[in-house]
C-alpha cells in the first residue's frame, strides 16, 4: 500500500491516517479507477463553513486515492423556474452521473437545511437521463455547521433524502457547532470536531469502493421487476 501524503494536512497525526485496503475492499473483476466523489455545500457566503468543511473532506478523500470534484451553486435557478437544460443544472446533473459517491454539506438554518442545499437536490431526478439515475445505488455522506450548539437536524434531513433519492447513506455523519470559532484562515483548526470530519471521509471511501461494483445488483427492485414485465406484455399484445 503507498504511502499518505499529508503536506496539506497538518491536522493528522503521522501514521494514523490509513491507506485503503482494497484487495479487503472489491473483488477482483471490479472497477479499479479512483473512486469519484461529488462533493456539494449549502451556502453562497464568501466565508462559508459548509464549503470549508467539505474542503478538509476532500483534501482526506485525495489523500486516501479518491477524485473529487465540487459544485457550485451560484447562479443555479430555483426548480421548476428554469428548463432541464439550463447550464447550471446540466452541470449538476453531469457532475452527479459522474460521481459514484457524494458528500452533501450544509448549514442549519432555522433548525434545518439551507434552501441553497435542497434546490441542488431538487435538481437531481430518480428518473434515468441517458438510461442511468444519477443516485441511485450510490454511497453518501452527510455533514452540518451550526452557527450555535450542537445540532443533527440538516443532517437527520439529509439522511430522509438520500434514503428517498436511493442512495447508501454511510452511517457516520459530522455536525460542526459553533463553526465560526473551529475554521481559521480557511482551514479547521485540530479538534475532536475535525478528527470526525476524516472518521467520515475514510467512511465514506470504504464503503464506495464497496458498493459501486455492485450497486446494479443492489438496488434491483422486485416490484420493478414485475412492472417491467407487464409493460413487455401490454407491448406485445398490442
């Protein structure tokens, strides 16, 4: 197994970051490529602690062979405001046929998640574009700050969606409190706060690797089978 590299992680303590087992992780005629992670935050704040905390995310997620990409959601219009094809969204939606995992970041604001963050999830249909559903089957991770004391309302949220959008939410989260005090020059200061932020990323690569070699088999529905069947038959007795 190679080597961490931690020259952007100051917060890690040398030797405790462990690389991923894959050989313990896939089988062998699974895909071998960089899991892709699609990471997206909940607020349009220059200082936004969500974006930060899904940064140091990301920066665990590299270190640990994962590629990752984010989205901006500057400029994406509300739902139904705008066309499917609007530059925004096809980005959206682009990044998320990409992905094989996601991390969703938010703030909580007024004891929930941000708009900002349901708009970009309201963008993503169950329905397949190009015959493949940009969620389905695929792993998430759920992350909040709070401006107060600690809270799991945007996360308890984010949980009830990527259940509805069929997604493999991991069962580690991270809730930020006070995020104004734990985020300096841009970065999160070492904290137990911090350490949960890398327990989720590593969480959230394992279980990826895992699950995106199988996800057709996982998510292979009964009732969709049956569905299919009496649409072949309505077809051929036409």
């Amino acid at each position: 197994m190679s080597e961490i590299d931690l020259s952007d992680m100051p917060n890690i303590v040398d030797g405790q970051l462990k690389p991923l087992d894959i050989p313990a992780l896939v089988g062998p005629d699974e895909p071998d490529h960089a899991p892709r992670i699609l990471l997206l935050y909940g607020s349009l704040r220059d200082t936004s602690y969500s974006r930060t905390a899904a940064e140091e995310g990301a920066r665990v997620l590299r270190a640990l062979g994962c590629e990752t990409r984010f989205f901006d959601p500057r400029g994406l219009p509300m739902p139904d405001d705008a066309p499917a094809d609007h530059p925004k969204v096809e980005e959206l939606r682009q990044l998320a046929l990409w992905s094989e995992g996601m991390v969703w970041s938010s703030p909580e604001r007024h004891g929930a998640m941000t708009g900002i963050m349901k708009t970009q999830i309201d963008w993503l249909p169950l329905a397949p574009i190009g015959g493949v559903r940009p969620t389905q089957g695929k792993t998430l991770a759920v992350m909040q700050v709070s401006g107060g004391s600690q809270s799991f309302n945007a996360v308890n949220q984010m949980r009830i969606l990527g259940r509805w959008m069929r997604m493999v939410t991991i069962p580690n989260q991270s809730s930020v409190p006070k995020a104004w005090s734990e985020f300096e020059a841009g970065r999160m200061k070492p904290s137990p706060l911090y350490n949960r932020i890398v327990d989720v990323m590593e969480e959230l690569a394992r279980f990826t690797l895992m699950v995106r070699g199988r996800k057709d088999m996982l998510v292979d529905r009964y009732s969709e089978r049956v569905e299919s069947l009496e649409e072949v038959h309505k077809r051929v007795n036409l």
